[in-house]
C-alpha cells in the first residue's frame, strides 16, 4: 500500500445496520421513553423536559457504549492500478 493509491473497501453490511440502529436508533428510543417517564411521573411539561434529556442522553451513552463491541471495520478487497 502506497500513499495516494487508490482501493476499493468494503464493510459487512448486517454490522452496519446494527452499528447505525445503535447510534441514530438509541437516542431516539431513549428520548421518548423519557418523556413519557416524565410524563407518567409528574404529569408537567418540566418533568417531560428533564426525561426526555436524561433518557437522550443516556440513549447516546448507551449507543456509544454498544458501539465499541460491532467492530465495524472496513476490509480492503481490491487494489486499482492508477
């Protein structure tokens, strides 16, 4: 392998959904199911706010968290002549 040389890679695509359904599917699952914690809870737009930020952020957290163990790596499968 040489600088400027051009390749063509590839990625295993099952690990990719499931690396995208971590990362975009997550937060998004934990913001809702914080506000309607919040919701349920207190019944106020305040409590509302303050689940659906904590359940986002605890979806990234979570996201992130599960993201070290896909192993998403791209394999180099050919070499192109320039």
């Amino acid at each position: 392998m040489h600088v400027n040389e051009l390749v063509t890679v590839s990625v295993n695509s099952q690990s990719l959904m499931l690396g995208t359904i971590f990362l975009y599917g997550l937060p998004w699952l934990g913001l809702l199911c914080g506000a309607a914690i919040g919701v349920m809870s207190f019944g106020n737009d305040l409590s509302t706010l303050l689940g659906s930020f904590c359940g986002f952020v605890a979806g990234l957290l979570l996201g992130r968290y599960c993201d070290t163990y896909l192993h998403i790596s791209p394999i180099i499968t050919s070499k192109q002549e320039t």
